[in-house]
C-alpha cells in the first residue's frame, strides 16, 4: 500500500499530466484550421479574385467597344466596399498573387487538418477523462488511510462515475 507522500507525489503528477493534455486541447480548439487549409482557402479566393477581374474587365472593354466613356479599373461599389483583391491579381498575376498571400501564411502554426484535429481532440478527451479518474482512485485511496487529499477545484464529478460509487 501507499503511504501518503507517494500518493501526494502520484497525484501532483497526474495533475501535471491533466494540465498539459488541457493546453494542448485548448490550443487545438483555438486553431481550427491548419497552415494547409488556410492556403488552400486563400488559394480559392485568388482564384475568384482573378474570375471577378476577368468578368470586370471584360464589362468595361464591351462598354469601350460600343464607344461609352469608362474609367479602365474605376472601382466602384454600390455598398462602399472596394474589394482590391480582383484588382491585385489583374496587376500582380494570379502566381505573384497567390504566393504573396502564400507566404503570409508561413508564421501560422502548423495546426491539424480538421479531420486529425477532431480525432486528437477526441483522444486527449479521453485520457483526461482517464487520468482523471485515476486521480480519483488515488484520493479515494489516501482518503481510506485517513489522509484526505483536496480535489482540484476544477476536478469533473464524472470521474467518480467512472470509478462507480460505493467502492
């Protein structure tokens, strides 16, 4: 059996390991997408950026054709809003483009595809769920040699539903 410093000990370290798989599952709630995915959805953007140009573009020149006045990349807005990105791809080329905003994505973190973050957040789920119920065997344990060890304010009461009741 135990004495009391060991489970002390064993109970400080199950409480590291909880605080760390609750960091790393609050760091992956807080990214929901990866690099990858983040340059995947810029790259789609340039692509409708370049589209919208084209089809702007194409407007004016028929309009020049048929002998109307127009302000070649006049950018105007019937709401206010200027969306400069058709208008940079036309000017810098969908490549140059799509690399600059490529390479602002250098500094993101890695992160996990949404499939592998789903899955990891489901396994530190689970083991915090387990080592927390390992916590609670062990103050039960130093409860029943008469050495009671506080919960952690933040303990979740399901842990003892895992142990079972009356034990």
């Amino acid at each position: 059996m135990n004495d009391i410093a060991e489970l002390q000990q064993q109970v400080e370290t199950l409480r590291g390991t909880l605080k760390g798989l609750q960091g790393e599952l609050d760091t992956l709630k807080a990214q929901a997408r990866s690099r990858r995915e983040v340059g995947a959805a810029v790259a789609q953007q340039v692509t409708t950026w370049r589209a919208q140009a084209t089809a702007a573009v194409a407007v004016d020149l028929q309009r020049l054709v048929s002998g109307q006045a127009v302000q070649l990349l006049d950018l105007r807005a019937a709401n206010g809003v200027i969306n400069l990105g058709p208008w940079m791809v036309a000017a810098m080329g969908e490549k140059a483009l799509t690399q600059w905003l490529g390479s602002l994505t250098d500094g993101l973190p890695e992160g996990l595809d949404a499939p592998q973050r789903a899955e990891r957040m489901h396994d530190i789920s689970r083991q915090i769920a387990m080592v927390a119920a390992a916590e609670e065997a062990l103050l039960r344990e130093a409860d029943d040699l008469g050495h009671p060890i506080d919960p952690r304010e933040d303990a979740d009461p399901r842990a003892a539903l895992i142990l079972g009741f009356g034990e």
